[in-house]
C-alpha cells in the first residue's frame, strides 16, 4: 500500500535534515550524495512496499557482504563497475578523447594486489608449482593509438589465476606475488611466462553467490589476465583479455568482455619454436598490443584512487 511517508513536505523537509543541510559543518558533497541516495531508498521502500522485515534482511545483507570481504565483488557482478566503464567511454566520447584504435577500458576487478615485483622486458609470472593447466607465453608491445609508433618507457602490470581460478594473496596457499608482475617494458614490448588461468567463479556459499543465486544468476567468469598499462605523457588504461575459446566469453557475470578484448590461444608444440620462446614444453602462444592515447593532464596518467590491497 502506498504511503506519503506521512506527507510529502514532511519527508522532504525530514531528508534534508537527515543528509545534513541545517548544518554549516559537514561536507557538501557527501551531503549531496548521502541525500540523494537516501531520498531514492524512502521512494523505493513506499513504491516497493518493503517491509521491515524486508528492509533489515536487506541491511544485515550488507553487513555479512562487508565481513566477508566482497563489496567489490558484488559491484563487479551486479555490473556496476561496468557501468561506471560505460560511462567513461561516453565522457570521452564526448570531449573527444575516444580514439578509433585504442584498446579499451575494462574493469579492474577486486583482486589486484599492489607492489608485485618489478622486472626488465621479460617476467615469470608463476612459481612452478601449479602444473595443472597449460603453459603460456604472452607477449605484445605497447604503441600510440594515433601513430602506432612503440611507446617505449611503458609499463604493463600484469595479474592473474592459477588452474583453480584463485589469486594469490587472496588465496594464501600460493606464493606471495605468484601470477603478479609489473613489466617495464624493452623498447614497448614486453614478455610473461605462466600458465594459462583457468575461469573464476565466486566463492561458493558466501553472500556473492546468494544474491546471484536469488537473482537466477551464474557468478562465473571466463579466463581472462589483468593489465595496467602507463606510460608517461599517456592515459592510463585498466583493461583485460579474455581467451576465446572459453565457454563464459560472452557470459561473464562481471561483464567485462569486450570484443576488441578477446584473443585466441595458439597452441605451440614445434620443438625449435619452444626453445627459441625459451619454454620448458608445448604451450599456449597469446599475442596482445595494447593501444594507449595521449594524457591531457597527469591526472589522467595514474589509476583510479580505489583502496586495494598491499603487500
Ligand atoms: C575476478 O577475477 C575478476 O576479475 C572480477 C572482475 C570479479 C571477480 C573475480
Ligand atoms: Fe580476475
């Protein structure tokens, strides 16, 4: 049954309260959102009838999603993140930053880890101790998204899953910093051996998967490798690849595919071309370029301000 929260002039008056504006202290920002939010969860409750009952599952919800260290991960899967994606690409859009060419933007995910060690050109991703999926060599260069031209003082941070689809720090069974490299690259170009990561899902019978359950929904991703990319005078860029021939491709529940994202894997079993690619047997041959734009100011050179995780 719907209600006027006992009159309209009350609730907005009483909302304005509640965010702050009678007070000269305070934030006005904060203000701003915090009323903003609270006046589309009052309309939500009246419109949805939600009950009190209702209202606190939902509260608690929250509360055990905090505990269990998933916001982040509940964002990526109701899409948000993505959105936030979407977004930036129409801003850019719109002051004309898009460039035709350039790798795009995808989400960052929950699980970077900062400060993984930082090697010359060429990195080992893994420790050896995973043997379960698939060697991989994954190489590319970094270039101009206008000229083409190799940008040569980039940097390509690089993380990924091990054969489980877990990460290292997040699960404390691997090494520290396995399947995590910051590459600096030799002359644009730059080099990981590993292992090929095997898909994500999310942690089954913790709040994540619950909502997704409720809502009909898979909490699986495809295998996918993590980037970030800079280089002085350019944009930073978050971004990802998804290999091809997995079966979540074009179903993942973070929505973090992107065409221009997805690359196939060659398998590799030429004896002469192992060795020249210094792999110890038959592997998986990944091949990925990025394409960064000019920065416009040196704000735009460095990632988003996200709390993550350090080591
Ligand atoms: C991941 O590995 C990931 O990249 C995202 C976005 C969400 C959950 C796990
Ligand atoms: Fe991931």
């Amino acid at each position: 049954m719907k209600t006027k929260i006992s009159s309209p002039e009350f609730l907005e008056g009483f909302l304005r309260t509640a965010a702050g504006y009678d007070s000269d202290e305070g934030n006005p920002r904060v203000k701003e959102i915090v009323h903003r939010l609270l006046s589309d969860l009052c309309k939500a409750i009246d419109d949805l009838d939600i009950t009190v009952d209702e209202f606190w599952h939902g509260a608690n919800y929250l509360l055990r999603l905090g505990q269990a260290h998933e916001t982040a991960l509940l964002v990526a899967g109701l899409g948000l993140e993505h959105i936030l994606d979407v977004r930036e690409d129409e801003l850019d859009e719109n002051a004309g930053l898009a460039k035709d060419g350039a790798t795009p933007r995808t989400i960052e995910g929950p699980l970077y880890v900062a400060g993984a060690p930082v090697v010359e050109g060429e990195a080992q991703l893994d420790d050896g101790t995973d043997t379960e999926s698939d060697l991989m060599h994954l190489s590319g260069k970094v270039v101009d998204a206008v000229t083409g031209e190799v940008i040569p003082n980039a940097t390509v941070e690089v993380w990924h899953c091990n054969s489980k689809g877990n990460y290292s720090f997040f699960d404390q069974s691997q090494s520290d910093f396995n399947m995590r490299r910051t590459i600096k690259t030799d002359n644009g170009q730059y080099t990981a051996r590993s292992i090929v990561p095997s898909g994500y899902s999310v942690p089954p019978g913790n709040p994540t998967e619950q909502l997704l359950t409720l809502l009909g929904r898979h909490g699986s991703r495809p295998a996918h490798i993590h980037f970030f990319v800079h280089a002085p005078g350019y944009r930073h860029l978050t971004t990802q690849i998804n290999l091809s021939d997995d079966p979540f491709c074009h179903d993942d529940f973070a929505y973090a595919t992107r065409d221009e994202l997805i690359v196939d894997a060659v398998e590799v079993n030429d004896p002469e071309k192992i060795a020249a690619a210094k792999m110890k047997g038959p592997y998986k041959e990944l091949v990925f370029d990025f394409s960064l734009t000019k920065a416009a100011d040196s704000d735009q050179e460095v990632r988003s301000s996200r709390a993550r995780a350090a080591l």
